[in-house]
C-alpha cells in the first residue's frame, strides 16, 4: 500500500517523484515501516474526517442544501401536438429527457404543476415613438375557440438573452402605463397593476416532500445560479374580455409611457406561453445491500450503469428484509424517540473532492432495548439524484426526448441552455458560516460589508462554472451602502413596527438595470426571512451614479402589506 501511494504521488507531483525510493535493501524494514506509515496514515485521516463529518452532520439535520449540490436547470417550453384542443396537465415532477451524451441522457423534472393551453404566440410587433414612449403588440393564436379555456391569469416567459431578457422585464414592471386586450371586435383595457413579476414557488425537489425548504436560501440560489428563471410574468383581468364563440385569436398590447431612456427591443421570439422550469433531479432505486453486520458501514450505490455521471442527493424509503420475512421500512436514527420498535438506519455523507460525485455510506445502529439478533438483512432505499459534468454540455433545445411520465399529446424543449451543476461549498470554514448565518437577524448584516459576506456564502465557487462564479462575485461586491432603521406603519386598523432597508447598489457589478432590479428584489425576499417576529420589512433601492430609486411593497414574511 506503501508502494502504492508513492506511484500515485510521483504520478501527481512529477518534480520531486526522483526523491523517493521504488524499493529498498531489508524487506523487514519496509514492512515496519508500511505499517507504521499506514496506522499513522489512519489516525491522520480519522482526526481529519471528525471535524468535517460533526459540520456535515449539524448542517444535514438544519440547513441540508448547503451541503448538496446545486442541480442544473432549465427553462421548458410546451407544444399541444396538432389535432389536440383541449388544456393538458403536466403535473409536478414530470420527467422530461436529454439528448444522449456518451450514452447518458438527464432527466429534468418540472418545477410546478403547469397547464399547457393550445395556444402559441405568432408574433411581436414594436413601435417606439421620439420620447421614448412605445407599444409592444403580441399576437397569440389558438387551436380552439377562446372562450373554452382562456383563463383570468395568463403567464409569459421573456426569452433570448438574459441580458436582454432582463432588460424587457424591466420595462414592463417600471414603464408600464397600460394594458390592451383584444379579440376581433371586442377589446378591453387593464390598468398597469395587472402585469406582475411571476416568482417561481420556493420549493426544493431536492428535500423529501416531508420536508420544508429554506426560503431564504432558495430565493438567492435561484437568482444566482439560473436567473433565466426569473424573467417571468403574469397578465390578469383576461375574464373581462367578452369573447366570440369562434374567436382564436388575442391581441395584448404593452404601452410604455415616456422616458430619458430608450425601450428595449421587443422582437419576435421575445415572449413564450406554456413554459414552466425543470431541474435535473430524478429518483432511483439503490443496489440491494447485503447487511451481515460483520462491518460499521456499507457503501451506498445508484442501481445505475454509468455511475461516475449520477450524484446522490439523498436517501429515502429504507426498508429491510430477511431472509423469507417481509420487507420492514426502516427509520432515519434522528427519529429514534418517536415511536418504538422497527429498525433504525443512519447515513453518512463525505464531500466530493475535484469533481467527483459524493459518497454515502449506510450502517444500521441497535436500540438499546431491542430483541433482534443479527440475522442477516437486504437494505434497498429511493435515492434522490442528479447527473454530474454532463448537463453543463447539453445546449438549448436539447431537453426534447419523451419519458414515461411526460405528456404523449404534447412535444417539449428547453429554450434555455440549461445551468451548469454546482458542487456544495467543501471550505470547513464556510461551512460554520452557514451554521452561523442559521440564528442570524436583520442586526448582523445591517451594513454593506457585513452584507456583502453573507451573500458570498450563496454565490457559487468557481470550480464548476468559472465565469458564473466572477459574474456572482461582481454583484455581491456591488453594494456599495446597506442599513436599517425602524419605522411603524398603519394596515388595516393596526399598528404595525417595521424595518426600512436602504440599499445602494454599483450598476457596473450587472448585466443590465433589469439584473440589477431582480438582485434587489431576491434580496428583499432574503431578508424579509431576517426580520423578527410581526415585524414588516419594506426596500428602498438607490442605484449609484444614476440617481434612479425603486422602492419595494413591505412585506410581512411572505405576505405582502397591500
């Protein structure tokens, strides 16, 4: 083993590889001296393993998508097939398949429930004027009479660039004046207040579904890591329009009052209808483990043929069986004291280290008071995954393939390039920071340093997509002023005590004022997560040099103060 260890280090460090010696003179001695180096070697690694595995551990009990990895994803876009007229369901978690690449094709599961509707947008019509006022007409045609299944909410997805896509939302939520409706003859006018930013739902498909996520987390991972998501938005108030009953064609016309400051162009391709976001998460089934209690742990492994490309995310589902006995779902051990009786299991996770998928391993602890001898046991268990390295080169358009829980009446692509997958932080020291950042309030990050700390611990590293990682880095090191101060508002006959945060963002850190605007609104969402209490937070956005300010509806946790 000695002999081992020193070709790989001659292998990885070629430089010094001359100074070791292949083989030496007394054969006893080598043999002392393997297994002293070996014993120590296992102390060494043993110290070392205790403190990470004690941070691992704490964080997967409170905060364990800190330590998983981020999962790429993608924005879908769903086509009804020609002849089929009516609304198609396309539950939550439908699986939806990749392009082959070496043999591997992900699987991406859909965010949310999503209604496809045979609609589709024909084409986008733009007219700016000399004060910088403007329309942006989209025409939408239907495979079937509106009247049968146009809803009150219509969601829009902005696609192209995200620069540009940004840029769009931007216009609509800030410049937007008012809203025309129309079909054939008939056309109905809708005040600005019926278009709103769509917020994708703050879940993680990541956790068992007993599980809640962290929505603070959610809410700054989105944005950094996939902000194609957020470049979303509903129309409501479509139920006012009086419809023929042959009518199929919709008219929306976006008009933007004047400004210093040109609109961005709206071409065609620039809207999508029918798009709901995916995720490359997928369950499996583990290969059978033979459990003789004869070692402390036993190696987890994804039933699987090419697992060098499938990460495990988690286990759930445990069940045992012995021999000619029935299968005995087994309970995670931090559930010992809430009943009695069953089996109990426990998993240990080690982190991946240059680019390899993480480790699991299983072991079965007793309870003190149980009767079972140690017959022998085959473990079987659900692992919740992701694929490795092969999503980040899937490109736009390459999520097409059906699956057997896709809809077969409808056809699907992405029409984003999907997100590169993203390794959980291995740095022990952000590590703690996390386990700190757990109990922190509005106190600890009311300054523009402090701010700018926390938000690095949630912007990605840069061993698996370097440029996004400068990108992230630029915008959290783009705050130039943040601090809070307490206020007290009259709601509904209440009086409500609240937190007024002034923030003072560096445009240079973003793409566009549309990125700039959606950093804020993800960082009004964390930090409502931050208050005490009852108490409202409510953002007041300055940007640098430009002298523009936005400011956001307080909020009350997750409810908006209206």
């Amino acid at each position: 083993m000695l002999h081992e260890g020193a070709r790989e280090f001659a292998r990885k460090y070629p430089a010094v590889a001359p100074m070791l010696l292949e083989q030496g003179g007394d054969p006893d001695a080598e043999r002392i001296l393997e297994g002293t180096a070996y014993l120590c070697a296992k102390i060494h690694e043993r110290l070392d393993q205790t403190a990470p595995e004690l941070i691992q551990t704490l964080l997967r009990e409170v905060f364990p998508e800190s330590v998983m990895p981020v999962p790429s994803m993608a924005v879908m876009r769903f086509s009804l097939s020609p002849g089929f007229t009516e609304p198609l369901a396309v539950p939550r978690g439908t699986q939806l398949a990749s392009r082959p690449i070496g043999g591997v094709s992900c699987l991406y599961s859909t965010m949310w429930d999503l209604d496809v509707l045979p609609l589709e947008v024909a084409s986008t019509e733009s007219e700016t004027r000399s004060d910088m006022s403007g329309e942006v007409t989209v025409t939408l045609r239907a495979a079937a009479p509106l009247e049968r299944f146009l809803p009150d909410s219509l969601d829009f997805h902005l696609v192209g660039s995200y620069a540009q896509a940004s840029q769009r939302l931007l216009a609509l939520l800030t410049r937007l004046e008012s809203v025309s409706v129309a079909s054939g003859a008939s056309s109905v006018s809708l005040p600005a207040s019926a278009l709103s930013i769509k917020r994708p739902p703050l879940e993680d498909l990541r956790l068992p579904q007993r599980r809640a996520a962290n929505r603070s987390y959610m809410s700054l991972v989105r944005y950094f890591c996939c902000p194609d998501h957020l470049t979303a938005f509903s129309l409501s108030g479509l139920k006012r329009l009086p419809l023929a009953e042959s009518s199929r064609e919709l008219r929306v016309t976006f008009r933007f009052g004047p400004s210093v400051a040109p609109l961005p162009a709206f071409s065609d391709g620039s809207f999508a209808v029918n798009t709901v976001s995916a995720c490359n998460i997928f369950s499996v089934h583990s290969e059978p483990i033979q459990v003789d209690f004869t070692q402390e742990e036993y190696r987890i492994y994804p039933h699987v043929k090419e697992r060098q490309y499938v990460d495990i995310l988690g286990v759930t589902d445990v069940a045992a069986v012995r021999r000619g006995g029935r299968a005995e779902r087994c309970r995670p051990y931090g559930l010992y004291g809430e009943s009695r009786g069953g089996m109990l299991y426990s998993v240990r996770y080690t982190m991946p280290e240059d680019g390899a998928v993480s480790e699991y391993y299983l072991s079965m602890p007793r309870r003190p008071d149980s009767t079972d001898g140690f017959d022998e046991r085959v473990v079987s268990m659900e692992l919740i995954c992701c694929n490795r390295g092969i999503p980040n080169r899937l490109l736009q358009g390459d999520i097409c393939r059906p699956t057997d829980s896709s809809p077969s009446k409808a056809s699907f692509e992405n029409v984003t390039a999907p997100s590169a997958t993203l390794s959980p932080p291995t740095d022990e020291s952000l590590q703690w920071r996390f386990l700190a950042q757990m109990n922190a309030n509005l106190l600890p990050v009311a300054s523009a340093e402090a701010l700018r700390q926390t938000l690095s611990l949630y912007a990605p590293r840069s061993g698996d997509a370097p440029e996004l990682a400068v990108a992230c880095a630029k915008r959290c090191q783009s705050v130039r002023s943040f601090s809070s101060c307490g206020e007290e508002r009259l709601f509904r006959g209440r009086m409500l005590r609240g937190r007024r945060l002034d923030l003072e963002l560096d445009p240079a850190g973003f793409v566009s004022d549309g990125d700039l605007w959606l950093f804020a609104d993800s960082l009004d969402q964390f930090l409502a997560e931050f208050a005490a209490m009852n108490t409202y937070t409510r953002l007041v956005l300055t940007v640098s040099g430009a002298g523009e300010r936005w400011e956001w509806t307080p909020r009350l946790g997750t409810r908006r103060l209206i």
